[in-house]
C-alpha cells in the first residue's frame, strides 16, 4: 500500500483557528478601548436606578434643543412657556441672598418673601405653543418655583445657576404640561457629565429622559435660556454639545 503525503487543509482546523483569531482580536479592541465614566455633577443618586454607566445609552433614539417662549421659530424642538427673564425672575427668588446683589434681578422680587411675584400680579401668563390655565404670572411663576425648589431639594443640589432653572422646568414641560414623557414610565434627570476614565470632562447632559424600568436613556436634550438677539448662536452651540455627546456614545458603545 503506497501513502501518498498531500498539504491539504483540513477546514474544521481552519475553523477552529478562525474563531480563536477572531477572540484574540475582539479582545485586543476591548483592552485598546477606553474606559468611559459617567457621575452626576452634586452626587445624586437615583434609588430606582443608581448608577451611571455607558450601557443605559444604547438606546437613545432622541435628541432634542429646549429653550424658552420664542425658541421654537428659531429652530429650538420645545419652546417652555417663560420669558428669558422670567427664567432669571425664577432663580432670583429661589437664591436671594445671592439674587440681591445680582444686577439682572428685578428689586421687588425681594420686597416680600411671602409672595415675590407679587408686582406680577396684574401681568397675564407667558405663553408658548402650549396653553396654560394660570389666572396671571404671578401664579404662573409661583407654580414654576415651586416645582424648581422641590426638584432640587430632592436631589440635594445647592446653589444652582440660571441655566439649572430652565433644565429643571424641561421636566415640568415634558411631563406635566404635555405628557409626552408620562412620569409613570419615565423620569428625567440633569447634570450628568461624561470623559474618558482619568481624563478631563468632556461635556455635561442637561436633560436625560430614562425608562424607570430598564434604567434605559431613550432621549437626550440641551437646554438654552437665550435672549432673542443670542437665539441663533445659542442654538448652534446647543447643537454642537449633542453632537459631541452623540459621537462619544457611537465611539464606544
């Protein structure tokens, strides 16, 4: 009997090796990958869904431009009913010890405690494209501080700036006036930041929507409490931030 001696390949081998390169490389991304670490800005912790990590984005299928009365006809997706200094009217009263000696607070803010839009008393709400029912602004911004003050003592957040109000008042629009993220299914959040693990913040999500059940972020917003004369620009930067955070999550997910 003659053996004849061949170089042939046998492909269940060739398979085997396949898959064996194919892990080799996948693991070698995933140690060359960067780790990505997500914290929220005054250390507030969720209950129904306590940490921040990269996975609970891979569902995002929104992004949004928030912004105040007349937002809407310069490009923004909501337009909340206030004025641009009604946002500032707003923090004024929530801050007063350091709304006093801010130049862009109204002074009769601060003549009665009890009632600080009470020189707002005889002025009709503000309005977008949603209507409101308050009987005039002074309700209209007693309601608006209300819900801002709880929202942040829930969240343990101390000394906010102008742009926290109109974060804050995202949620009241999306899911009280509207409805369009119910509360039962969804909660809202602000002030999480994003980097790469041992590096600098690369940038700060305003408004996170997320299931309350999966914990899962289904859309992200940046908000804008901009003038008339700075709508445009401010637009353009709100755009420029989503973008940021839309290619960071693509990178890495």
């Amino acid at each position: 009997m003659i053996f004849v001696r061949t170089n042939a390949i046998n492909p269940i081998h060739v398979g085997v090796t396949m898959r064996y390169l194919v892990l080799i490389l996948l693991t070698i991304n995933v140690l060359a990958g960067k780790a990505t670490q997500f914290s929220h800005i005054h250390g507030y912790i969720n209950k129904e869904c306590p940490t921040w990590d990269i996975s609970r984005f891979e569902h995002v299928s929104k992004y949004f431009y928030f912004g105040v009365d007349n937002a809407k006809k310069y490009g923004y997706t909501y337009g909340f009913p206030i004025e641009r200094n009604g946002v500032d009217y707003i923090w004024c009263a929530l801050v007063p010890q350091r709304g006093i000696s801010n130049k862009a607070c109204n002074k009769n803010i601060f003549k009665n405690a009890e009632r600080p839009f009470e020189f707002l008393k005889n002025s009709s709400p503000d309005e977008s494209e949603v209507t409101v029912s308050f009987i005039n602004k002074e309700e209209q911004y007693n309601e608006y501080l209300a819900y801002v003050t709880k929202t942040l003592e829930n969240e343990k957040s101390e000394e906010p700036n102008v742009g926290a109000v109109l974060e804050i008042l995202s949620r009241y629009y999306l899911q009280k006036l509207t409805n369009i993220y119910p509360e039962q299914e969804y909660r809202i959040e602000s002030g999480v930041e994003y980097r790469y693990a041992g590096q600098r913040t690369l940038g700060e999500l305003d408004i996170i929507v997320y299931d309350r059940v999966t914990c899962d972020v289904v859309a992200l917003g940046e908000s804008k409490a901009s003038n008339s004369k700075n709508q445009h620009n401010s637009l353009m930067k709100a755009k420029d931030q989503l973008r940021r955070i839309e290619n960071f999550l693509n990178d890495n997910l």
